[in-house]
C-alpha cells in the first residue's frame, strides 16, 4: 500500500477567502459569524450565519458559465483552483484519466431550487428555468471541477449530511492508496442561506440563537456556515519524486454508522469511528496528539462525543487536545470535514492548535482540554478529525505531519 | 414554563392531549395530562415534532429556551396556555 500525501489545500468559507486567510483566522481565533445579509432572517429565531461576505460570482467566472453554476459549486470549483495551483499539478492527457475528483455535499444547489419553485408555487408560473436541474444537482461540484481541469478519470460525489466531506475524502484517500488513482482532488462545498433551508433549520430547533459555543456549558447549538475545502492527494514517493511541497500525509480513514436514531448522536458510534481510523492508520490511541472534533455547539453532540473519546483514548484523553473550529467557520454541513480537514492539515505543519472559541463555562459532560479560545502552540505527529452526520453515518480521518 | 400556578382550561387540555397523541401515533386513552414525554417514547426529535404541531395548533411561537426545560404533557398544557393568554391579550391591546 502506497503512503498518500496532501500537496495542495485550497478554501473558501466565511472565515477565509483562500488558505492564508483561513489560517489566519483559525490561529487568531477570529470568528466569520455575523448577521446574515443574503436572506431576511426578521422574525427568524436566529440571525447569525458564517457567510461568504461579499462574494462576487464575477470574479472567479465568465457571466456565462456563472449562470450554469450554482453557488455551492462555484465554491468547489474556486478551492479546487487553489488546490491545484499550491499543488502545482502539471498535468498530462495521463494525468488527467488517472486522477480522481470525490465531492461532498449535504444539500448541492437546493438554493437555486428554492427560488426557482418561488415561481411554481408563490407566483403561480407555469415555466421553470431549464437551469434549476443542472444547477441543483448534487455533483455539479465534482462536475464543474473535471470540466475546468479537464479530469476525465472517475468522479463522484457522495451525500451523508454533515459527513459528507469525509467519506469523499477518506474514498479518494483509499483510491490512491491502493493505487486505482494516481491522483485525487477531494473535498466538499455547501451554500446552505436560502430561505426555505434556513426555515428548515429553524423548525429543528438545533441553531443557536447567538454565537455557537462547542463543549461549553452554556451552549444552545450551531451557527450555519457555507464554503469548500479541497485537497490534492496523491503517493508519497510521487510528490516527493516530482518535488512537490508536501502539507502533510492522510494516515488513516474509518466509517461507522449508529443503527440507532435519525437525528440524536451514539457515544458507540462515534467511538467506533475512531477506532477505525486508528487501526486503518496503524496507530495506538496515544499515539494521536489532536482532535478536531466534530463539536457542533448543540446539547447532544459536544456530551455523546466526550464519552465517545473517553472510551476511545481511556486515560490519554487527559492529555489530549480536543477543539472545535465550527465556531469559527460555522457548520458548513457536507462541507464540514473538507474545512476540518484543511484545519487540522494546518494544526499540524505549523504547530499550533486552532482554539474552541466562545467558550464561556466548563461543562462536566465536556470535560475535555477544548483548547479554549486561544490557539496553543503544540507538535503533534498525528491528528484524527472527527465527522458524525444526522442519520448516524461517521466518518474519522487520520493525518500525520509531513 | 414553570413557577407560577396557571389554570388550564378543559378545552385546551383536551386539544393539547389530541395533538400529542397524533403527532405520536398514539391513541389518545394512552395520553393523560399527568404523563410524561419519557412514559410517552418521545425523544427529543419528537418533543420538536410536537412542539411544531402545537404550534400550528394554537397558532403561537413556542421559544426554545422556555420548550426545553418542559418534560411533562401538563408542563406542555400550561406552557401553551400562557403563551395563548399572551396571544388574547396583545389582541386586545391591538384593538
């Protein structure tokens, strides 16, 4: 089995515009949760969000091609453009069949699809614009992303909600592990602020009326975030032969799922994730220096996660940092793991921890080292990042240093 | 939802039963106003199943913070009540 390395990241979320910025933000512990500006949230139970501001389809596409592309896919496309560049791929007709695109996405362009069904339904149109369909569609992200690069190997995209990044991941890492794929770009992309969705979100009553506060005591749920994160992935020996920078390695990949509840958390579950991840990594428990959790900020989460890493890492969990970055970047749903993902890759090539921002009371159900509000400096070898959607379906990666 | 003492109305007890009681596809002899959401089988997604419904029901906002601390079908009852005694009375002022 081939060693597989991270040669480029590329992001776009409300915390960060590209990499740099996204780090920036991370090691500062600055937070992209502000008032939302795309939808009229009056009367809403919630107001905040962790929006793209000022996003300018214009300048990253042609009027034309932007028409064909909902946001989220543009988000995909534009990390998948930095991705490539710090990665500097050259690519070649071989390249090009022998590499794979895997994208997540919890929603795809189901936005385009609520203001479009505004004229069916509200407005009593009988046409539809001929675009809602390849707009909607979940992998247009993964679509787009072979179109603007000329990929012609396999790409798909997969769906498991708020771990929908992780499985794309953690696929593209086994493709080019086991060497199906020369190359890989992965990742995920969500654009979740349209009316209709964020009422849905509402009725669940899972966002938090303020700022999202993972592990801490006094936390009343998510904030909503939107964005992309995409990794090159590709052989050790080949990025190191070809003189690649490498940002670090994928290490281990693990899945489960709860068989237990549509929508509440399994501490089981979750647990066997991560010993998944473990074993496919070959690693022991103490072995791991750093957590991203999965840390949405709701009641259920930060508790049933806590015990699934005190069962998993036993008395290491002591000493084992754990953060969530979600209240930075907020909950990007199926782009959730692809952002941690980026995240935890930077935690480990700079040695620094991103810090649980908003955090205001120790909870005893969380009594976890959260690394609270500010970044700490640390050297760990190996960090898992952590991904445990609604529908009980998980997904732990496993990432070691360069 | 707690605290002071509210007086609830047969009427109201009698349609905050019958919505708890379809939301939860449970017959309605099997709901009483002493029974909790625990005895009942809900969880957490289904107390929001419900709280969704009542509030159709009565047309009123539940909040979150006051819905969450509620266990008991009567902590229910009395939370809608005063949430539809506030509704009555803000009509009132309006006119």
């Amino acid at each position: 089995m081939r060693r597989v390395a991270v040669t480029g990241i590329g992001v776009i979320c409300g915390l960060g515009r590209d990499l740099a910025e996204y780090w920036c933000g991370l090691r500062e512990g600055r937070s992209g949760v502000a008032p939302i500006e795309s939808v009229d949230t009056t009367g809403m139970r919630f107001q905040n969000g962790a929006e793209v501001r000022d996003y300018r389809q214009q300048e990253h596409f042609e009027d034309k091609r932007a028409d064909f592309i909902d946001r989220f896919a543009q988000f995909a496309v534009i990390a998948a453009r930095e991705a490539a560049a710090r990665a500097r791929v050259e690519w070649s007709p071989r390249l090009r069949q022998r590499t794979a695109i895997v994208t997540g996405s919890c929603l795809g362009g189901q936005s385009t699809e609520d203001s479009g069904f505004v004229d069916l339904y509200r407005l009593g149109r009988q046409r539809l614009n001929p675009l809602i369909i390849p707009r909607t569609m979940a992998n247009a992200g993964a679509s787009h992303i072979s179109i603007e690069f000329g990929i012609t190997g396999p790409a798909f995209t997969l769906s498991t909600a708020c771990s929908s990044s992780g499985h794309a991941i953690g696929q593209a890492y086994w493709m080019v592990r086991s060497g199906a794929v020369e190359m890989a770009l992965a990742g995920g992309s969500e654009a979740p602020f349209s009316m209709g969705i964020l009422k849905a979100w509402e009725a669940m009553r899972v966002i938090s009326p303020d700022l999202c506060r993972p592990f801490s005591r006094d936390r009343k749920g998510m904030v909503l975030g939107e964005g992309a994160a995409i990794l090159v992935l590709e052989p050790l020996e080949a990025a190191r032969a070809r003189g690649a920078s490498i940002e670090g390695e994928i290490v281990g990949f693990g899945m489960s799922s709860d068989a237990s509840h549509i929508t509440q958390p399994s501490a089981d579950g979750a647990a066997r994730a991560m010993m998944a991840a473990l074993e496919d990594a070959g690693l022991e428990p103490g072995q791991a220096g750093y957590i991203n959790a999965h840390g949405t900020g709701t009641q259920a989460n930060d508790s049933t996660e806590t015990r699934a890493i005190r069962a998993v890492f036993g008395a290491h969990a002591d000493r084992l940092p754990v953060s969530s970055t979600k209240a930075m970047h907020g909950h990007a749903l199926g782009a959730a793991s692809a952002l941690e993902a980026a995240a935890t890759l930077l935690a480990l090539r700079e040695g620094v921890l991103p810090p649980t921002v908003n955090y205001r009371e120790p909870d005893r159900d969380c009594d976890l080292d959260v690394v609270p509000n500010v970044a700490r400096k640390a050297s760990p070898e190996y960090a898992l990042s952590n991904s445990f959607a609604f529908g009980g379906l998980n997904a732990v990666l496993a990432f070691g240093r360069a | 939802m707690s605290g002071e003492l509210i007086e609830l109305p047969g009427e109201l007890i009698e349609r905050v039963i019958s919505v708890i009681a379809e939301t939860q596809r449970l017959g309605k002899e099997k709901v009483s106003l002493d029974s909790s959401f625990e005895e009942l089988g809900m969880d957490s997604m289904d107390g929001v199943n419900v709280l969704f419904a009542l509030e159709n029901e009565f047309d009123i906002n539940i909040p979150d913070e006051e819905a969450r601390a509620v266990r008991t079908v009567r902590g229910m009852a009395e939370g809608v009540a005063k949430l539809v005694a506030a509704k009555a009375r803000s009509a009132a002022t309006a006119e």
